[in-house]
C-alpha cells in the first residue's frame, strides 16, 4: 500500500505544483513508483511543469466520469520510468470531481504505486477538500509571508477536520514546506523569519526552499526542479525535504547560512 | 426618524438562554391529559407561573388538534411559551411561536404525592426548585485554535494551551484563558457576564469583547502587543493590566 501525500496551501501561488512535481521528481529518482496527481481541474499546471503537456489524451475526470480507464490516462515520465502523472481536464470544472470517483481512484492508485502525491488546487472549496480527503501525509507549502502563513492555518485546521483520517478521529501527519525563502529579505524584516512561521503554525519543519531563478528556469522548459539541474540550491533542499518526508531525520539547514568567502564580509549579522 | 439616528446608545441586543418545562404529549391527549391531571392534583399549583414548552416533534396532528390542546392546557393554569417540532404551517399568530434547537439537562422531578392532611402549607411554598445538573463549566483545548476556526463555549471558560490564530475567534460565557499567542477574536462573558476576563500571554488580537464591549487592535495600547495582558470591565469601560 503506497502513501496518500497532499501538497496544499490554501493561497495560489507560492508553489504547490513546482514542489509536487520536484518531490516526485526526487522520490522516483530512487526508484520508487510515484504518480503526481493534478487535483486542479479547470486550471491545470501540473502538466506543464512536468513537461508532459503534449501528450495528454485522458485526464482524471475521465477517468472518474467512466470515460476512460486509470491506465489510459496516467503518462509515464520521459526521464524517469518509475514516475507517473496523471493530469486534470482543462476544459471541466472542479464539479465534475465526485467524492466516490475520487476515492476509487486514489484507492486504485495507492494499490499501485509507493507514492500518490495529489497536488491540490489553491483555495478550500471542493477541489481542495477533496484532494486532501484521502491524504495520509499533508505537505503544507507556505511562503514566509503573512497572508500565506495565515491561509496555510486556515487549511491545517481544514487538515485536522475535514479528511478522512480526522474523521476516524486519527491524527493526519502535517509537514510545513517554506518556499521561496530569501534570508537576506528575512534578515531585513522585509518577510517573516523561519521561527516566526514556525511558532505560528506549529507544525514540523518539511524543508525550506530558497528563492531561486533555478525554480522558474526549470519550470519554463517543462522539468521539475529537481532533475533540471540535480546541484542548484533548489533541488538540494527538494532532495533533503524528500529524505526527511522518507523518515529520515536530518537536521534543517536554513539556505543562505552558510555562506563562503565573500558572505563572511558582506554577510549580515549574527542573528 | 431624526431622533432615531442621534440617539447616542444603540440598543444592545443579547441573547440569554433559560431553563424551562418541556411537556412531551402523547397520543390519545385525552388519556394523556388525565395522566397531567394526576401529576398536578398530587401538586397543587406545580404548573402555575412555570414556564412550559410543549414538545410535539413526531406528533401526526394537525392544528386544531394543537390549538384544543394548547386551550385545555391553558385551562389547567398549564401556560405554554414556546412550541418545539411543529411545522412552521401549523402555528399562527394565535399559537405560541416556535422553538428549536433545545438542549436537554436533567430531568425536573415531579413533585412528591403530597399529603393531604396538610396541603394548605405546601401550597404556600414557592414552586420547587430542582437544582439542575449542570453540564461542565470549563472547556480545555490542548491544540491550537486554526484560522477560520470558531471556539464557541457558552457554558462557561475556556482555557486554550496553544495559540489563537489571526482568523480564528473564541467566544465563551466566562473568562478566555490563552496560554499561546491570541492573535485573533476574543469574546468573553457573550452570555451577559460582565465579569469575565481575558487573559493572553502573548497579545496580538485582532479583537477583544467582554459582555458586548469591544475594542479593535487599533483601539488596543499599542505598547501592550506581544505582551502578557488580561482584560476586564469596570462598568462601561474596558480595563487592561499586565500579566506579569
């Protein structure tokens, strides 16, 4: 049985689909069987990140409409044989999610890969609610500033209330994901610092991501970070969240802390 | 309507809950009406100034047969304020008006048979008053209070080991008690317990009431963030204190 994984935020934009396809990415990377699964029907991205977005024939509302087989629709990566996406209709609405077809299709899906990571929709209407419905993992990807981190509450509590788990009254494991981390900007107040997200939403510490070109670049030519160029800073800190979300347990290095020879003059202060 | 607008104090509105009868009736009314009689001749006056509801939730009757009953019941010094599971059609301005959403609390119990050699000075008595077991008083919540969450405890007071989200409110009958940071809405003493306080040990609340009085974040001394403050009232004014 492979594990549920959800990455949501509740806010658009501070990089749900850039960490699920890097996630995926990674863990595929060590040969497990992944399936990236794209959860915003209507406006999906997924795709294109992943750089499959030429060969999509079926989607996940086929799939849950009878339309098509589970088989039909899932693309296998170009890259990695172990990785699977299957994407979200463009054309259809989040209503055409039910909760039957989205239950039958993460169980198919969990039967056969190691990790089904459903990448959620921004906002906690039914495509988000449903995405996280059948979560064991949530990944709650958060940028340090105070309308992600407040929305990012918002949807913990959504986590603790309104997933299958919650309602077996067992607890969902909650990981905190900081994207788009600057220490510089941190330093200067311009964003919140790490412990003050922390302290806010209480929740472990996934990985912190930094603010790279390395993101963007990866994104416009259709690859996850983390095999569009396996040393930038970026895909480092997805490979060092996905050990930590495999159990392992590894300290959290916060990026921009060690710096090299030129950092030690211009380098801010001890905190 | 001039003096409408310039009047300088809004009317509060506030709600209260009380505690009252609840007769349940039970088909054929006639042999259940004999029963109510017997209760009430062991009892002179059990029903008098008391104020009762009539439960007809599942009751197949129509509004004649509700309105006799209402009526007999009247004339046994029964006086009904409020019906439960009607439907809305069946009760009129003629009727008492609807309620819903009762809670239950233990049973009142009927008076004892009283004896008949003495009944003059048992009359006398005030109405006996069953103290009601109540339910708890305090509410302890071990998690932090998420953002669009909603702690509502009127029963009394709250205590919160973890913070209170920007977002999120708390709304209890008697005192809040914050462990964490309040960085959203507090309302203590909703109920009308102008005695309640609230007590943070970090403050960054976006508002705070006690009894219907407010203040905003912006109303708040602004030396008093990210402090340990409790708040209380003093008649009409919002009084803070540190904590530590």
């Amino acid at each position: 049985m492979g594990k549920v994984v959800v990455v949501t935020s509740g806010k658009g934009g501070v990089g749900k689909t850039t960490s699920t396809a890097a996630l995926g990415a990674a863990l595929a990377q060590n040969g497990e069987k992944v399936v990236v699964v794209d959860f915003d029907v209507g406006l999906r991205n997924l795709d294109l990140v992943m750089g499959a977005e030429r060969r999509v024939v079926y989607d996940l509302v086929n799939v849950i409409q009878g339309e098509a087989k589970l088989t039909q629709a899932l693309i296998r990566d170009k890259r990695l044989e172990t990785l699977y996406l299957l994407p979200a209709s463009q054309t259809r609405d989040k209503d055409n999610l039910t909760a039957e077809g989205v239950e039958k299709v993460i169980g198919a899906l969990r039967h056969v890969f190691d990790w089904v990571i459903c990448d959620s929709p921004a906002g906690i209407e039914r495509g988000a609610t449903l995405a996280m419905r059948h979560a064991d993992v949530a990944i709650v990807v958060t940028n340090p500033e105070v309308s992600s981190v407040r929305d990012s509450d918002r949807i913990i509590g959504l986590l603790d209330s309104k997933t299958l788990k919650a309602e077996n009254g067992e607890r969902m494991e909650k990981h905190l994901l900081l994207t788009r981390y600057d220490s510089l900007r941190a330093e200067r107040g311009d964003m919140l610092k790490v412990d003050d997200v922390l302290e806010i939403l209480s929740i472990p510490l996934l990985g912190i991501i930094p603010e790279s070109m390395d993101v963007l670049r990866a994104s416009n030519v259709g690859s996850p970070v983390t095999l569009a160029d396996e040393r930038s800073a970026p895909a480092l800190a997805y490979f060092e969240a996905t050990r930590r979300l495999r159990g392992e347990d590894l300290p959290v290095s916060i990026p921009g802390e060690r710096r090299g020879f030129f950092g030690k003059f211009f380098g801010r202060k001890a905190a | 309507m001039t003096s409408v607008l310039t009047q300088p104090r809004p009317i509060r509105l506030k709600g209260r809950s009380f505690l009252a009868l609840a007769l349940t009736p039970e088909l054929p009314f006639e042999e259940w009406l004999v029963r109510l009689d017997d209760l009430a001749s062991r009892s002179a006056g059990f029903f008098m100034r008391r104020p009762a509801v009539l439960d007809v939730t599942g009751l197949d009757i129509d509004r004649a047969q509700l309105q006799d009953l209402v009526a007999r019941l009247s004339a046994r010094q029964v006086r009904i304020m409020g019906i439960e599971g009607a439907r809305p059609s069946m009760l009129g301005a003629d009727l008492p008006p609807a309620l819903s959403d009762g809670r239950s609390t233990a049973d009142i119990e009927a008076p004892p048979a009283t004896d008949p050699a003495q009944p003059a000075v048992r009359e006398a008595d005030p109405a006996p008053v069953t103290p009601v077991a109540k339910g708890p008083t305090s509410l302890v919540v071990t998690q932090p209070v998420r953002s669009g969450q909603s702690l509502v405890f009127i029963e009394g007071d709250v205590t919160i080991l973890g913070s209170v989200a920007s977002g999120a409110e708390v709304i209890a009958g008697g005192s809040i008690h914050v462990y964490g940071a309040l960085r959203g809405r507090a309302m203590a003493g909703t109920m009308g317990n102008a005695s309640a306080r609230i007590f943070c040990r970090k403050l960054e609340a976006e508002l705070v009431a006690i009894d219907g009085y407010y203040k905003t974040a912006e109303d708040l001394e602004p030396g008093l963030r990210g402090k340990a403050v409790q708040f209380w009232l003093d008649g009409d004014s919002f009084k803070y204190g540190s904590l530590a």
